[in-house]
C-alpha cells in the first residue's frame, strides 16, 4: 500500500481523502473493502520514514484544517524503484492494476511498457519451472507444487495480455482525442 500511496502522489501533491478516493477508483468494487483509516495510517509511516512531507493548510468556515502530502526526492526515488520491480508473484494483482494506474495518471510510465516487463519475468520463471517439473528425478508430490506453479504463471501470462489490450486501447482513444 506505501508504494501505491507514494506512486499517486507522484502526479501532485494531495489530501488524504484525493488519494483514498484516487485509490479507490482505480480499484473499482475491490476498493470498497478498504479502510478508511489505512491511508493515514500509511501516510504517518511515509512521512515517519521521510518519503513524503505534509503541509497544513487552512480549512473552510465549515470544514477543519487539511493537511497536503508531497513526495521527498526519496520518496520520488522510491516510486522510480517500485516501477521498475518485475518481481512476482509478489505483488497481487491489485497492487499490479494499481502501479499500471498510477504510473499512467502522473506520467510516470507506460502501462504497457510495465506489462511487457512483467511479462518477460513471467515467461523466465515459467520457463525455469517447466525445465524444473520436467526433471524425471523430481518426486510425484514435489512434482504437483511446480504443476501448480507453471499452471498460476500461465494464467498471471493470460491476464497480463488481457491487461496490454486494455492499455493499448486506451492509448490508442487518448492519442485519438488530442488535437
């Protein structure tokens, strides 16, 4: 959640209650579940650890004071990193769905140039593991954990396709909408 929380303040500096929203939007029905309390909390640590500042600012007559959090030029480095991490099945795919968001909302980088990443560390692993389950001295059970691993790597292949048409296409309606 820090990573997703620093990758949307990335665009601008926000609210608590933008980016919980942001969130929340980018996440569709999954983001109902979430906690209301979880982005201040994850804001504190963020700010405790010196990845984002916050500055108060005045509230109106009927409302109380806000605060604004910004990205630290660590916590900057900090998202650059989480862009580039190719690890997986680390992230979940929500937390996936959400770096694709979030780097396409502040321009940090090409969704489908994520995906395409992502995708050549899939095809390693899958091709590490089907060399592994084809080893005639494997045994029968340890057999099954690696059937069950090329069989989630093949799947997490076919929604990461599905994922590049989706972006594709949106980029294709976005560059179609610029004058």
């Amino acid at each position: 959640m820090q990573d997703v929380v620093l990758a949307m303040l990335a665009k601008e500096p926000a609210y608590g209650y933008e980016l919980r929203s942001r969130i929340r939007a980018a996440l569709g029905p999954l983001g109902e579940a979430m906690n209301a309390g979880q982005i201040y909390v994850t804001l504190a640590r963020l700010a405790k650890a010196g990845l984002v500042t916050s500055q108060r600012t005045e509230g109106l007559p009927d409302r109380p004071d806000r605060r604004v959090y910004a990205l630290t030029p660590a916590g900057q480095q900090r998202v650059a990193a989480w862009l580039t991490e190719v690890s997986w099945p680390k992230p979940d795919l929500s937390e996936f769905h959400l770096k694709l968001v979030a780097a396409a909302a502040a321009r940090l980088a090409d969704p489908v140039a994520l995906v395409d990443a992502q995708r050549r560390e899939l095809l390693r692993r899958l091709r590490d593991t089907q060399r592994a389950a084809l080893d005639r001295s494997v045994d029968p059970v340890a057999g099954l954990l690696l059937e069950g691993v090329v069989l989630r790597l093949r799947a997490d292949l076919e929604w990461l396709e599905a994922c590049e048409r989706t972006w594709t296409e949106r980029g294709r309606i976005q560059r179609k909408a610029k004058p």
